[in-house]
C-alpha cells in the first residue's frame, strides 16, 4: 500500500493536481490538510471518478482535513477525545462544530479512519502565529492532548498499526529549517517548547519518512522567491507506532509537485507498507539492515 499526506491548501482550487498526482503514484490512502472547506463544497466526483472514497471534515474556508482511499474507511472520527478548541463558533456551524473540554469550539484540524487493520489520522497542527500569541499556547496545548491520546490508544492495544499524518507546522531540528525569516527565541515553528514537544511523541510514535529520506524540506513559502532559494522547512510528517514502523518498505518526498502552475506550497509525503509486515520490529533480527532510527 502506499499512503500519504499532503497539505493541498485549498481542495478547489487544487483538485486537478492532486487527482492527477493520487492516480499518478498509485497512491492508496491520502490524507489531506487545509481543504479550505466544507463537505458540501468539496470536489468529491473528481475523485470518484478516479476510484476513490472520501471522508470529509471541513467548517468552513480555513482549516479542513479529509482522506481519499481506494479502500473502505470505517471507525471514523472527527476530532479526537482530548482536543481543545479555540476562537468563536462559526455561524451556521454550531451543531457540527462542537465544543473542547476547554468550553471553546473544537476546528476542523483532525480526522481519523481506519482502513484494513490501520489506524489513520489527517493531522492539521495550529499554526501558532507566534510566540506571545494565543495561538501558539493553543498549539501546545493542542499537541499535548494528541499525545496523551495517543499513549492512550496505545496502551490499550500496544500492537495498533497507528499512523498520525500531516502537517505539524514544526521543524523539529535545525536541518528541518531552511527559511531565513526563522529564528530560534523570535519564531514559531523553532521554538525549544514545540521542538520538546515534537520529540515527547516518542517513543510512542516515531518519523517514518527520515530513515530513508534524511534530507529535504515539505514547504516553502510562496513569498520571497523561497522556493527557487530551497529556503524551505520540513514541517509534515507521518508519525507512527512500532507496529506501523516495522512494515514500512520505503519513503519519499514529492518536491516536484512544488513546481508548475498553481501548486500548493508544501509537496506530498509518501510511505509505503506491506501489510504482511504489520507488527514485525525493527529490532528483528532479520531487520538489521534496514534504516536506523534518528
């Protein structure tokens, strides 16, 4: 199977591309971020038409995660137990919307599926905005409640295939940020509270991707001729547990996918998994030449 994220930033106006590239990479499981949209808007019968099912969780014209699978997705939920929410309701949205166990509205930043014996989340991260702002203790807190959630997940049944992907809008270390407009103790993105908070997903979830490719970023902005500089940050990632991690065969990063008209300004992360290996470790004896763990 091969499985991937991507933030499209706005499924409307890039549904061409993003087709074209599932159909392309023989893709089986997309997960997407930032649709930009609610369900009733999105462009579902281009991917029907291209043999995939979707999941949407969308409010309005920010934020917004989905999946497109070849496969049945099942167990689906929208928002995780312990997520918090931020801002105002959204008019019209209120009974979809729901509250966190902050008393604020939860966002569309969450969606998990089950496909085959996998555990699958689309992961939008709040951006933080920046470091004085309540945005980013919003983030923290935000990512402190997927991580107690997913200890708990894996606690409760250790050998769970569980892949939490996206777009986590940090890069965790210092060859993960290319943009020169970052900075540590003045941005966002590489400030040691998301950095240490990042790495306290492990072990319970590891980088997947890195092994096979430790260079290269996933966004690059579209201002200041970023992308022609390769001033760029890594900042999406699959995540995953040990039972996901030992059936992994290889990884990729789509950069091409950052060129031609109209692109979003992160590119496709790609794994590919035999699902005969669920479960197998990387400290099998028969794995000892596969890519070391960092």
């Amino acid at each position: 199977m091969r499985i991937a994220t991507w933030n499209v930033n706005s499924i409307r106006t890039r549904v061409g591309r993003v087709v074209d590239w599932l159909v392309r990479e023989d893709i089986d499981v997309l997960a997407m971020q930032e649709i930009k949209c609610r369900p009733d808007q999105f462009p579902v019968e281009a991917f029907e038409q291209a043999g995939y099912r979707l999941e949407i969780h969308g409010l309005n014209q920010w934020n917004g995660v989905a999946f497109a699978s070849r496969h049945e997705m099942t167990d689906v939920a929208r928002g995780f137990a312990d997520m918090p929410g931020f801002g105002k309701p959204i008019a019209g949205q209120e009974d979809v919307q729901g509250e966190g166990p902050n008393g604020l509205p939860l966002e569309a930043r969450a969606l998990g599926v089950t496909v085959g014996d996998l555990r699958l989340w689309s992961l939008y991260v709040p951006n933080g905005r920046a470091l004085n702002d309540p945005h980013y203790a919003y983030k923290l807190a935000w990512l402190e409640a997927l991580r107690t959630d997913a200890e708990r997940w894996l606690a409760e049944n250790p050998e769970l295939p569980l892949a939490l992907m996206g777009d986590w809008n940090i890069a965790p270390l210092e060859g993960d940020m290319g943009d020169p407009s970052f900075a540590v103790g003045r941005s966002t993105h590489v400030s040691p509270d998301e950095r240490s908070m990042f790495a306290s997903f492990s072990p319970t979830v590891t980088d997947v991707v890195r092994p096979t490719v430790p260079e290269g970023y996933t966004f690059w902005d579209y201002k200041a001729g970023r992308f022609p500089k390769d001033e760029g940050m890594r900042i999406d990632f699959i995540m995953a547990s040990e039972a996901f991690a030992g059936a992994v065969t290889g990884a990729s990063i789509h950069r091409q996918e950052r060129t031609g008209d109209a692109p979003s300004d992160h590119v496709p992360v790609v794994v590919d998994v035999d699902p005969g290996r669920l479960g197998e470790s990387y400290e099998d004896e028969d794995d000892l030449d596969r890519p070391m763990w960092f």
